[in-house]
C-alpha cells in the first residue's frame, strides 16, 4: 500500500513543483514530513544533506532516499520514476509550444511571471531548514545574509528584466513568501 501512496504523492510533487530541485523540497517536505509522517523533520534534513552531497539533481536524489527511507529499494525507484514523471511529458509538450510560440511576446511574459513564484518557493524551503537546524546566532545570520544576496541576485541584479519589472519581481515574491509560510506555521 505504501508503494501506492509513494507513487501518488511524488506523482504529485512532480506535478506541482516548478522551478527546479531546491524548490521541490518544500514540496516534499509538505508530503512526507506534514502530511504523510513518513520522516521526522530532522530526518528530512539528513536526507536533504545527503541528497546535496551526491551527484544530480537534488530534488530527484531526495525522491529517491526517501522513497528507500520508506519502502526500500522498491520505494526509491518508484519514487524517482513517480517524481520525475509529469515533468518530462510536460517538458515535451513545452518543447512543441515553445517551437510554435517561441517569438511571442505575451508568452513570454508569462514565462517570466513565474520566477517570483519560484524564488518564493526557494526562500519557503530555506525557511523551513532554518526552523529544524538554526541552533546558533552564527547560523541564523549566515542565513539571513546568504537570503540577501540570494534576492539581490534574483530580484535586483537580474540582466534579463527591465527596472519595472525588477520592482515587480521583489513585491511578488515578498507577497508569495508571506502568504506561504503564514499559511503553513499559523
């Protein structure tokens, strides 16, 4: 039956998470530590450290640690497949939308509305691991200041946008990461 449950929940990580692998931690988090109970909260931290340390995408070597934390060997490959499913289909039929629609302009500007969403979701998940691992003033302000370079990098210093759409960029995604972590904590 885990199996099953394995399979749904990383079917669905897969489906929902956007932007890469360190903003799929969250989504993780939310199924196997919230939700499921599968992991403890410091355990998902160990996972996430190994999941860094090892060669790959991060959120795909969390899928597969996890999956084998729950049902064993099994569990990881049907994790990892489960994970990684809806977006490779996505990932073709994008490719069929982009070489149809490549040189418009109203889709690129939805391509770009995104990236707050995903900053917010980055900044989510390294709230998060704040939360389970700050044990010292050192690393809260290691955090604080590796979070201010990050939203400078992203928000403020970004080559690709115009200045309007900078400002546009920071005021989402303060918004995004408010309402995310209000939700999930209050």
């Amino acid at each position: 039956m885990k199996i099953i449950e394995l399979f749904l929940v990383f079917l669905q990580v897969g489906a929902v998470s956007f932007g890469g692998g360190y903003s799929i931690l969250k989504t993780i988090m939310h199924y196997i530590v919230d939700t499921k109970n599968w992991l403890t909260p410091e355990e998902f931290a160990e996972i996430v450290a190994i999941s860094q340390s090892t060669p790959g995408p991060i959120g795909i070597n969390a899928a597969t640690f996890v999956g084998y934390k729950v049902a064993g060997v099994l569990g990881s490959v049907i994790a990892t497949l489960s994970s990684i499913l809806v977006p490779v289909v996505l990932s073709l039929l994008m490719f069929l939308v982009l070489k149809r629609y490549a040189k418009s302009k109203v889709f690129n500007k939805m391509l770009n509305s995104a990236k707050p969403v995903v900053m917010a979701l980055i900044f989510s998940a390294a709230f998060s691991f704040i939360k389970v691992s700050s044990q010292s003033i050192i690393t809260i302000l290691l955090s604080i200041f590796a979070f201010l370079i990050f939203f400078i990098v992203c928000c403020i210093l970004s080559p690709f946008s115009s200045h309007s759409y900078k400002i546009f960029n920071a005021k989402n995604f303060f918004i995004i990461t408010l309402i995310r972590n209000f939700h999930n904590y209050y």
